[in-house]
C-alpha cells in the first residue's frame, strides 16, 4: 500500500511505464547521438567553465533554461490536457 502511493500506481504498472518512457527516450538520445557521459560531462565542463571564467558561464545556464523549458513546457501542457480529458 505504502509502495502504490509512493510511485501513484501498482509496481508492475510503473515499472512498465519506465520502461516504455527509458526505450523512448533511449532512442531519441541514439537519434542525436548523446551519451549518458556526455549529459554527465556537460555538467562537469559546465562548472569548470563556471568557475574558471569568473561567473560568466551563468548566462549560459539562462540559454539552456529556455531550450529545455521550450520541450518540457509545452509537454507538461500536452500532458495535463490530455488527462484532463479522462477525468
């Protein structure tokens, strides 16, 4: 009981979920050619950078707020609209 209101479903069903959502996504990144170490590098390079360039580097964390937020926004919008539909 505790585990289903913790993850918002049965285990099974999350569990499927993930993997659906992991295949998916494993793909795209297969498509763009990104490696999990390349996520992980880009945030290690983007601290060093942060660092040694004295604090100019945030302006660069604005530009990527914007590029990621111009994916997620709208598909949190797509998301909770088409769940608005079945309930």
């Amino acid at each position: 009981m505790q585990a289903n209101r913790f993850l918002g479903d049965t285990v099974g069903r999350t569990i499927i979920k993930l993997l659906v959502i992991s295949v998916l996504v494993g793909m795209v990144m297969s498509v763009f050619n990104i490696a999990p170490f390349d996520v992980l590098y880009g945030i290690r390079d983007f601290f060093v950078r942060l660092w040694e360039s004295g604090f100019a580097a945030l302006g660069r964390f604005g530009d990527w707020l914007i590029l990621g937020a111009s994916i997620v926004v709208p598909a949190f919008i797509i998301l909770r609209v088409l769940n608005y539909r079945r309930g």
